[in-house]
C-alpha cells in the first residue's frame, strides 16, 4: 500500500507538471511576452529567496556554500531582469532591438556558471559575506558598464541574421563551466545530503540543456527559445526544491551535513542546540516576514488580473492565473503558521481564567466558510468548565482541531466538542469526529511538525497539529488522540489545561 501511494503521488506530481508545461506553451502562443516575463519572473523570485534564506541564516551555517550562492543569485536575478525589461517588444530600453536583451542573458548566466564553479570551494574555506557581497556589486557593474555605458560588450544577435558566433561560443562555454561545476560538486558530495545533492545536479544538467538549446535559433520568438526558457524554469524549480524548500523544513539535517565531523564537535553542536533553536526562532520570523510581502503581491496582482475584464485570456491561461493565486496564498498560510510556532517558542504569556463559550464561538466564526462548505454539523456544549490559559492562542487550538475534523470527518462531516474535568486538577478538553479514524501506527506520529494525517482527502502541510502541541504545552497541558481505525467510529482529540481555582 505504502508503494502504491509513492507511485500515486509521483504519477499526480507528473500529471500537474504537465499541466503547467502545456499551460506554458499555450501561454506562448497566445503571447509570448507574456510567457517570457513568467519563466524569468519564476526565476527571479526563487533566486532572491535563495539570497534571503542564505543572508538572515549565515550566522549559523556550518558551511558557506549556500550563502555565496545566495550572494551570487541575487546578482543574477538582477541581470536577468533587466533582461526580461529589455526583451524585444516590451519597448522600455531604446532602440528596443534583440542584441542588447541577449547580451544580459550572456552576461548573467556567466556569472550563473562560474558562480556554481567555484561555490563546492566554500565549503571548507571561510567566506566574508560582507567582502563577498562587494565582489558581486563591482564585477556586476563593470559587465553592465561594458554593455551600457562603454558598449564594448560583444554583439551577441544581429536583426535578420540571428546569433553571432560569439554568442554560440560562449553558450557551448558556459555549458562546460557547468559540467566542471557539476564534477567539483561531486567531489565534495560529503557535505551534502544525498537528496540535496541529486536535485542539485539535476539542476545544473537543466540548465546546460537551456543553454545548448540557446544556440538553435534565430527569431528570440522561436521555438529552441521556448524550450530553453522550459528547462530554465525546471532548473530553477530543483534548486527551490534543494535549497528553500529543503532549508526551510530540515536546515539542520538534510540541507548540508558534514560527515567527517568529529565525536568532540557533534557533542559540541548537541550542547548549542538550544541556542541555535532560539537562532533559528528569530532566522523563520525574518525570512517569513521578508516572504510575505512579494507573495502578498503576488495574490493581489494575480487577483487584478482575473478580474480584469480588459485583459483576454483563454480558459487554460486564466486557470493558471488562478493556481498560482492559490498558491501564492497557501505559501502566505504556512508563513503565517511559521510566524505562530516562532511566537509560541519566544513569548511569555500570563495565563487568566478562560471564557471557553467565547473562545469556541470566535473559532467557529473563523471557519464558517470552511463549515458551510463541508455543511458540517457541529455540536456544541451549553456550558463549560473554567480553565486557566491564553484566549488567543486556546482560540488557535480550536480552529486547528475543528478545521481537521471537518477535513476528515464524514460526508456530510459530524463534529461533537465537549469536556471533562479531571482529578488532577486538570480539564480534558476534545473534539469527535466521524470519519475513518487512524491506524496506531499512525497516531503517534501526528504531533510532529510537518507530518499529515494519514488519512482521505489530504490537504494542508502538516503544522496546525505541531502548533496545537507547543501551544498546549507551553500551557502546562497535554494533547493526544483515542482512535480505533475503524471506519465510522471516527477519532477523538483532546487537550488539557490547568483548572481554575
């Protein structure tokens, strides 16, 4: 069964990125302006988050290869919008020809190629983020002084006859670059987990298959262009996959590991672990904080543009537009709940006397989207024991254990809240519902942060149960489950609080 839902859930990921790819091309066809300034933007946006997760982490980074290619990727991003503002059509620069878009291109993805060359080097050499940082502002400027300002930059496309030599030569350069990087990386393959490694890898093979078939055209409209921009956008959705992703749920035991460490320095690390907990508290606020506005963006013009009645899409590309509105706005959920498990960690609360009638009524008015939707039943009790905590945070409580109910509850979903006052001076507060319950083997895996129930119609990304548990426990509580894994009987989810006295 295990294997049958791998092979399902890689069959579904395939499926939708060939959803997107042939949403791509459609979006070419009908403007291909419109597709070249996503590709770029997607490229963009992942390359400056790279930057950000590298800068506000770098003081406790074992190594320094993820922050110079952070470095290095900002710089690159830079490049490649001024490239994507200076495209034939959009009619920003002067002159508004093929040439000079062409030769950012060439210029960025130099800086791109001998960036990862030489980042496996810091892996075992101290790097000056500061010093670093002014490398990339002055070798950048003087390539974009070469091209604007001196205009000694070599022609890389000529109007009516396509790509100069030059421009060939130097794509077929930068793809042995990248191989050169991919074989020093290997090299160093000790510091890396192996996942990290391989997406890594494949990312640059991506990106030399995008260069190769850079060389293949003579319209900037044409279709090896098309490809090349594809493979980009895979390249470039690896490297999310290796490093954002991946640095954001595991920063410590997957993105990078040294495997030569010594026993003296692993028991040094478990000694700091508390320090850098709290490090790291601070590095998800930041990062969050820095995430949030471009996603917001991101919703909002998203949101313009599907209302835009003057704006002419066909079905597949306002259905694209929609995907990434929702996406953009599940990223700003998880933020949000990062942002929450930050907050819980780092503040002291005064606990008071709990007006639980209130608390419950404000979580069901939060859900009531949520619950109409599902036409959930939900029984409430009349009255409700006194117990000491947090309005706002037992308000959380509530909104994630209803709001699971609901998604795992039967059809139409049946959720029963209730208490029960205890002999320890404790009062156990649950929530039933009536779906499939959960298998033992399941139940004690569920508090874990980034963990999904497992269970039908799986949704969400598996922190709302985490935050219920360092919410509750930061309380003085507990929380737990009671299920039988039988269909019907449903599940039962309890916390408990210290009893007013």
């Amino acid at each position: 069964m295990a294997k049958e839902g791998v092979w399902f859930r890689r069959l579904l990921f395939g499926l939708v990125w060939v959803v997107i790819l042939l949403g791509l091309y459609l979006t070419s066809r009908y403007s291909y302006l419109l597709f070249h300034s996503l590709a770029e933007l997607f490229s963009i946006i992942v390359a400056c988050a790279t930057f950000m997760l590298a800068w506000n982490s770098r003081r406790f980074l074992d190594n320094n290869y993820l922050l110079f290619i952070g470095i290095a990727f900002l710089f690159v991003a830079g490049l490649d919008l001024l490239h994507t503002l200076a495209y034939k059509g959009m009619a920003i620069f002067k002159g508004d020809n093929a040439n000079l878009p062409t030769q950012l291109w060439i210029a960025a993805r130099y800086l791109q190629s001998v960036s990862l060359l030489i980042a496996p080097l810091f892996l075992i050499v101290t790097l000056r983020p500061n010093r670093m940082f002014l490398s990339y502002t002055i070798v950048t400027s003087l390539l974009l002084g070469t091209i604007f300002y001196w205009q000694i930059f070599p022609d890389c496309y000529i109007e009516g006859v396509g790509l100069t030599p030059f421009k060939i030569l130097s794509e077929y350069f930068i793809a042995l670059i990248l191989v050169g990087s991919i074989a020093l990386l290997y090299r160093r393959r000790q510091y890396f987990d192996r996942e990290v490694l391989r997406l890594l890898a494949w990312a640059i093979v991506c990106t030399i298959s995008a260069e190769l078939a850079f060389t293949n055209y003579v319209g900037v409209y044409d279709f090896s262009n098309l490809i090349g921009h594809i493979l980009k956008i895979v390249s470039f959705y690896l490297i999310y996959k290796a490093i954002i992703e991946t640095g954001l749920v595991r920063p410590y035991s997957v993105l990078f590991r040294n495997l030569k460490q010594s026993e003296e320095t692993l028991r040094r690390y478990t000694q700091e672990l508390q320090i850098r907990n709290e490090e790291l508290d601070a590095y998800v606020h930041t990062v969050a904080h820095d995430l949030k506005t471009p996603l917001s963006n991101l919703t909002i013009c998203s949101s313009m543009l599907l209302d835009d009645t003057s704006f002419r899409m066909n079905d597949d590309q306002r259905e694209m537009l929609q995907d990434i509105k929702q996406t953009a706005f599940k990223m700003n959920s998880i933020i949000d709940e990062l942002l929450l498990l930050a907050e819980v960690r780092q503040i002291e609360v005064k606990v008071e006397p709990l007006a639980m009638a209130v608390i419950v009524n404000e979580a069901t008015k939060r859900l009531a989207h949520e619950i109409a939707a599902a036409r959930a039943e939900i029984i409430i009790p009349n009255s409700w024991p006194i117990a000491l905590g947090y309005a706002p945070w037992v308000e959380q409580v509530w909104v994630n254990y209803i709001s699971n109910a609901i998604k795992y509850g039967g059809q139409p979903p049946r959720v029963e809240l209730g208490s029960t006052i205890q002999t320890n001076g404790q009062i156990r507060f649950w929530i039933k519902d009536n779906g499939i319950g959960l298998s033992r083997e399941t139940q004690p895996q569920l508090f874990t942060s980034f963990t999904q129930l497992g269970r039908v119609r799986v949704t969400g990304h598996g922190l709302g149960l985490s935050i219920v548990k360092r919410i509750v426990e930061k309380l003085n509580g507990q929380v737990g489950v009671e299920s039988k894994g039988v269909s019907g009987h449903g599940s039962l989810f309890f916390f408990t609080l210290p009893r007013a006295t």
